[in-house]
C-alpha cells in the first residue's frame, strides 16, 4: 500500500542513496522539499522521491553537474508552469 509520507531512511532504501545525500541535495535543490513536522522531521510525498529520483538520473546517468542539473530543472520547471497557465487560458477561450 502505498503511504502519503515517507521517513529519511525509507527514502533512502526507496533510492539507493545515503540519507546525508538526500540532506545535502535539499540544500542545493530548491526544487526538493520535503514537508517538515513540528519537531523537524522530513516527510517525503511521492512527488519528492520523484524529484530525487530526477535529480539522481541527471546526476549519475546522464553525467551533469550539479550547477547543470539546477539549471535543467529549474528550466523544466518554468516550462511546465508555462504549459499549465497555457491550458487554463484554453479553458477560459472555450478550447
């Protein structure tokens, strides 16, 4: 059954990556944050371990830095805000 939140340490047996990765990558990815609780613990969703799973993908395979893969997913991220407030402007036209 799959969980709304997951600990660290799941995480980090979900991905094959050490939880001191996971801590690190969360400072230079804005794009990694997972919901904290009211005594700091990190609750990954299921969108968080896709992102560390991207950003595992552009770092070990696809061999980029991790200046470059900042840049690839903030640029990502940007085209993909662009698509969703296209659609909502098709909806609002009748399209």
């Amino acid at each position: 059954m799959e969980k709304l939140y997951y600990t660290i340490k799941e995480v980090s047996e979900i991905t094959g990556l050490p939880p001191s990765t996971l801590r690190y990558w969360e400072k230079v990815f804005p794009e990694l944050r997972p919901v904290r609780t009211s005594k700091g613990r990190r609750r990954y969703r299921k969108k968080d371990i896709e992102m560390v799973e991207k950003i595992k993908n552009l770092l070990h395979n696809q061999g980029y830095t991790i200046e470059g893969a900042r840049k690839k997913l903030k640029k990502k991220t940007l085209i993909e805000e662009i698509i969703k407030e296209l659609e909502e402007i098709k909806k609002i036209l009748g399209g």
